[in-house]
C-alpha cells in the first residue's frame, strides 16, 4: 500500500493524493483509488485519452462546474443531485478525475435481508428498479428498511429529473442516464446521478457512448448500423434523455420496463431486442394495440405482482403521469420532438404528490397510493378500501376580478398532512429554488371530533368565503362538501372549493 500524489492540470499548483493498495475498485472504463481521508476518489481512465476527450474533462470542471456553483441551489445540486467531477488529474500519461465521494446514504447498511452480500454496497438504482429484489419469496430479498414506501420514490424520480433539467438549461445531455449511473437512497428520499465525465456538450463533443440496452433511444438503435459521420445516424442528446428519464421514472413506480412485452420480432434474441426497443419499440401498455402485452406464463414469478399491468396499470400512477407516459411511450416514443421536457416531468411528479392518501392497512408495504377519482377509494397494492370521509380540495387562481379558474391542481387530505405556501400561492414554486422559510407548513389537517378541519397557523388573510368569515391564526375552519376558502389575499392567493368522496 502507497500514497500517490497526482497534480491538476486545470491548475498546476493544485495537487490530490490516493492510496494505492494494488486493487482498485474498477469502473467500466476507469480505475478508481481513495483519498487517504476518504473525502474523494481519484478516478483514473485505463486507456489514454485523445486531445478531444481532455478538452471535454477540462470543460465539464473548469467551465461547467462554475457555472452550477455560481447559480442559485447550487449547493442542492452539488451536494444531493450530481456528484460532478471537480478536477482533472494526469498520471503516467493517464487521464483521471477528482469526485467528492458519495454520501453514506447512498451505501447498503443491511443489504440483502438474507445475507450480508451487498453490505457496504453502493445503492445503484438497479437494485430499485425492479421487481424481483422485494418479492417476499425471493431468496435475495433486499431488506424492508431499505426500500422505502411508493411516495419515496416520487422524490427520488424529482430529483432525477431536476438533475436532468439542470444539465439541459446549460446546454448539456448526460447520453448515459440509466439505473447503473444513478445511486438512490428511498429512506432519504434522495437520488444522485453520478458518471457525468462523458456529457454531450452540443456542437463541440459527440456522445462516446450510445447508452445503457435499457434506456436507449428507439431512434439511437435504429440507425446503430450507420456510420457516426452519416446524417442519418442519431446519437445522445437532449431529446434522448428525454426518452432515458421516463423509462427510469416507469421502472422506479411500476418496476417494470415500459417496452419489454411478449412480441417477439425475431427468433434471433440479440436482433429481437434490436427491434423491440428500436424501430418496432412499443409501450408494453398501449391502449388499442395490445399486441405487446407482457405474457405472465413467460415472465419470472419474481417480478409479481408488478409485471402484472392488469392488476397494477400505469394509471395508478395518476393522471398527470399517465398523461406524460402516454406522450412519451405512445406519441414520442419514434417522434422525439414529442417527448415531455423534464420540467413537466418534474411538475407532474409534484402535482401527484398533492394526490396521495396513506393506505388504512398498517401491513401494507407500499403505505400510499394516488386517489383515483372515485367516490370509494382503494389501495391499488392490498385492496383496502378508504376509510370514512375523503376532503378533496381543489385549487383555483383568480383570472380577473371575481373570475376564478381551476388550475388542474387537487390536493387530496389526510390526518396530520400539511399546508405549504405553494399551495397557498401559485407565484410560489415548489422547486429546488424554495427557501427555508417558504418550506415552514402554514397550516395543517387533522380529523377533529368527528370532523375534517384545517388549523391555521401562519395565514394572515384565511377566509371562509361560503360563510364570510375570517379564520385567525391560531383557529380552525371545517371542511365540508361545496365550502369555499381564500388562502390569501395576495397577488397569486388561491381559493380552494372542497368536495367530500366516500360520503
């Protein structure tokens, strides 16, 4: 075991060390060796680089980095979105990187439930994206205390995509996101994209790689065969994270792929899956062609009850998501120009937040699902009904003077859940920009003798309008079919109309 020491050469004065004990964790494509504190690793390329390839390194740190470091939520992204590589080293004619080591979150602390196999691991997104690592039956169950529940992984698919929104504002695309560079702690709620030393950077470096088998564009497979100079060829870019996010976003909700189904295009297996998830690609839940619905007699009993579309379909997710996967799966899925931005994804996932209820069942290993519109609720994942009266609230913005609009928004109740200010105040936007104090509840819900109320705690101008009456800090309004609230006075206050489901 020896210390190297290694110098920049974005700055020459800057040098790093790394303990090298002879076996380095290997990469796909590097080496990587601790510092001997442990704050990050030194990441060293096998192969040597050409000129383009620096060029590309140097630019991701030098001129990227800033640019994230300057801006506001830099340290959200930086600390919890990206591990983004801070340096570039050279050593014996080979090309490394500095990256800040990964949080201890992102590490197994129990592993599997059955053995200590994966202790100490790291929690690539694999491990969460299917389905067979928490069947109960499965012998290599990954242990219940790191799983997390379904509302865990909202957060984590908003910080994904927030990550992938960050990158396209500066012009870049990861070309590789997929479930092996994503690390995902579901306790935490926490997701970080790692890997981010290959970004296409548009008109100046190319992708390298054309991706991950799961996650590739239809149209990067199509047109594979194709020389890279030919125009016809189509590589990693912007619109192909657009089609990589959602297929991770899918397969983090469903646990399952949204285009591995039962046709089958070829005998040939590897030219199969060419055409499957390339020119013939097509959404295992298409509404009129059934012809690539998953076949349960051929699939794993490890991947129930999740491959099952019949008994847990897309439109669990909800009809803001239903709505993004059917224009990317269905719509954009050979038109990438149609493909949702990864703001309305972001937008979405949050909206399906305000639309969850907590399952009655205390067994039940999901613990939430999203409302389904109905007047006698269930839980999609165990069947238990809803129990006693359901508030639905939704939100309207003022249009013009006494000319109130519904903004496609609902926030659906349950005991104990919060009010927040962007709730309160559509110019108040729920996104990596909030504040702390944008972040305090205003307000909270609870069952109260026998009824639904909202307690106030920090709204100044609260106004039961069906009543005309002011509620004061402090003080409760009940919540009953038809009422109608003013959240606030200010410009961008909402009111909210309620109605009762499950009467």
């Amino acid at each position: 075991m020896k210390t190297i020491t290694v110098k920049s050469i974005n700055d020459s004065s800057k040098s790093y060390q790394y303990i090298d004990n002879g076996e380095p964790m290997r990469g796909g494509v590097k080496d990587v060796f601790f510092s001997p504190d442990k704050k990050y690793v030194v990441a060293i390329f096998r192969d040597k680089l050409d000129f383009n390839q620096k060029e590309r390194l140097q630019k991701i740190t030098n001129h990227y980095l800033p640019q994230i470091q300057k801006k506001e939520a830099g340290d959200y992204y930086l600390n919890e979105v990206f591990r983004w590589p801070t340096d570039v080293i050279e050593h014996n004619g080979f090309i490394g990187v500095i990256v800040p080591i990964y949080n201890s979150k992102f590490f197994f602390k129990k592993g599997y439930e059955t053995s200590d196999l994966i202790q100490g691991k790291e929690k690539n997104g694999k491990w969460f994206a299917g389905a067979k690592f928490r069947n109960p039956q499965f012998p290599l169950k990954v242990a219940n205390s790191e799983l997390g529940d379904w509302l865990s992984y909202f957060q984590v698919c908003v910080n994904l995509t927030r990550g992938v929104k960050k990158m396209h504002a500066m012009g870049l695309a990861h070309s590789d996101l997929s479930y092996n560079n994503v690390l995902i702690d579901p306790v935490e709620k926490s997701a970080c994209i790692i890997d981010l030393d290959g970004l296409v950077v548009p008109g100046m470096f190319a992708a390298e790689v054309i991706g991950t088998a799961e996650f590739i564009a239809p149209e990067v497979l199509s047109s594979k065969h194709l020389n890279k100079t030919d125009s016809n060829r189509k590589l990693p870019n912007r619109l192909t994270d657009l089609h990589a996010l959602p297929v991770l976003i899918y397969m983090f909700l469903l646990h399952r792929h949204p285009l591995k189904g039962g046709k089958v295009h070829d005998l040939d297996t590897e030219k199969d899956d060419l055409l499957s998830m390339g020119e013939k690609a097509m959404f295992i839940e298409h509404p009129t062609d059934k012809t690539n619905r998953p076949k349960l007699a051929q699939g794993s009993k490890w991947d129930l009850p999740w491959a099952d579309i019949n008994k847990l379909p897309y439109s669990v997710t909800g009809p803001y998501l239903k709505t993004l996967f059917d224009k990317v799966f269905i719509d954009g899925l050979h038109n990438p120009m149609q493909r949702p931005t990864a703001d309305e994804w972001e937008i979405a996932l949050l909206k399906t937040t305000d639309l969850m209820q907590k399952c009655h069942n205390v067994s039940c290993e999901q613990k939430w699902y999203v409302f389904d519109n109905t007047n006698t609720p269930k839980c999609p994942f165990c069947g238990t009904a809803h129990k006693g009266t359901l508030p639905i609230l939704d939100l309207y913005y003022q249009f013009k003077e006494s000319v109130w609009k519904p903004e496609n928004h609902r926030l659906m109740v349950y005991k104990d859940q919060y009010l927040f200010q962007w709730h309160v105040n559509r110019n108040i936007t729920r996104n990596e920009k909030i504040t702390p104090d944008q972040k305090v509840p205003v307000g909270y819900f609870t069952f109260h003798n026998n009824k639904w109320v909202l307690v106030n705690q920090k709204l100044t101008s609260l106004k039961d309008v069906t009543e005309n009456k002011e509620i004061p800090i402090g003080s409760m309004v009940e919540l009953t079919d038809g009422k109608k609230l003013l959240l606030s006075k200010e410009d961008g206050g909402r009111v909210v109309v309620i109605t009762m489901a499950n009467k």
